[in-house]
C-alpha cells in the first residue's frame, strides 16, 4: 500500500470491531452498529433506504489481501453494507441480492469479499464468533498485501 492509497481501511475496519465488541453483549446490535460506523447503512427500519443507494464511505482506503481487493477504495463500504443485509434479511437473501442484484460475480474480489461479510455475520449471529474475537477473524480473514 502506497501513500495515495488513503488509510489502511482493513486495519480501521478490525479497529472499528475492536472498539464496538467492548460492552457488546447482544450480537445483531453489534453488527448493526458496526455497519454504521464502517458503511453507513443507518439503523433503524430504513435501513434498507442507505443500503440500496451504497451507504458511504466512511473508511476509504486499500488494506485487503489481493483476492478480496477490487481495486478501489470502497471495500471497507462493501464489507459492512453486506454486514447490514445479514443482519436484516440473513444469509440467504442477502446472497441472492448480492449476485442478481449488484452483478457481484461470485468468483470476482467482490463476490469473495461477500462471502467473507457472510460468513461473518452468520457466525457472529449463531454465537460462533463472539464480538470480542471479530476484531482478530477479521484481521485474519481480510487483511493482507
């Protein structure tokens, strides 16, 4: 990663885990909380509104392994709107809407990153992957050059 670059978003995004998995103690508000501060999907009922227009970019920048990185700035955004899509429709949905409505190839940096934000969420919801952990998966999982 390079100066123009921006910030290390992955860094941020295991940061932003880190902080909001201290006092956590219920896992879809965390998530909720956490696709807030990383995407700025809102919480609330109209969730959905900031989801479907590409919430914002509040941590822009590169940090993710090559196979999960597309090139822009906006992973960070991806990650935590597919964060929200879980926490609201479950896994399933949000997977249909991410390959038949965004056109995320399944096997494109996009598509694998959905999976990552999936595979997440679903286990932060099942109690597998507490939020006091999140923080060291999400390092493991996406960070890398």
């Amino acid at each position: 990663m390079n100066a123009t670059d921006g910030i290390d978003a992955c860094a941020a995004l295991c940061e932003l885990a880190g902080r909001l998995a201290v006092g956590a103690d219920q896992a879809r508000p965390f998530l909720i909380t956490f696709a807030h501060e990383s995407a700025g999907i809102a919480p609330g009922p109209f969730w959905f509104v900031s989801a479907a227009t590409g919430g914002r970019n509040l941590l822009p920048g590169r940090g993710f392994r090559p196979e999960l990185d597309d090139g822009s700035r906006g992973q960070a955004r991806h990650f935590g709107g597919i964060v929200a899509s879980v926490a609201h429709l479950g896994p399933r949905a949000t997977r249909s809407l991410s390959v038949h409505v965004r056109r995320d190839a399944p096997h494109s940096a996009d598509g694998r990153l959905t999976d990552e934000a999936i595979e997440f969420a679903t286990l932060v919801l099942a109690g597998e992957l507490l939020p006091a952990n999140a923080s060291a998966w999400l390092a493991r999982r996406l960070c890398g050059s």
